[in-house]
C-alpha cells in the first residue's frame, strides 16, 4: 500500500482532517502497516489450514478461503 493509498482510504473512512494534523499521515501509515501485518498472518493461517485438510485445492479454493475467512 502507498502513503497516497493510506491517506484516500483513511479520508474515505471518514478521517478528513487527517491531512490537517502535524505528523497525522505518518501516523496513519504506520497503522495500515500494523493492520495489514495482522492481515497477512490471518491469511497466510486460513491457507495452512486449507492445505493440511488434504492438499488438492486450487487457487481459486485459496482465493474464496480467504475471501470468506472459512475454511470447507
């Protein structure tokens, strides 16, 4: 994610004096960096989980597992 991306969703959100405040989007950069850590980590066990049922499944199983957050 770019520091533009960041600061279009954060305002998209609703955080449009984001911009106004000192410091503000170094803030909100380093919380999207946190936030899609976490992201990652919860996919990256949704496609373990996914694999150790049987190991047959194809990307688009991967993609919708994740997608949903379920495992089938």
């Amino acid at each position: 994610m770019t520091r533009e991306e960041i600061i279009r969703m954060a305002r998209e959100a609703g955080i449009g004096w984001a911009g106004a405040l000192g410091g503000m989007d170094d803030f909100l950069e380093h919380f999207a960096a946190l936030v899609a850590a976490h992201e990652r980590e919860e996919c990256a066990k949704v496609c373990e989980k996914l694999w150790t049922i049987d190991g047959q499944h194809t990307a688009d199983e991967f993609a919708a597992a994740i997608r949903t957050r379920e495992v089938k």
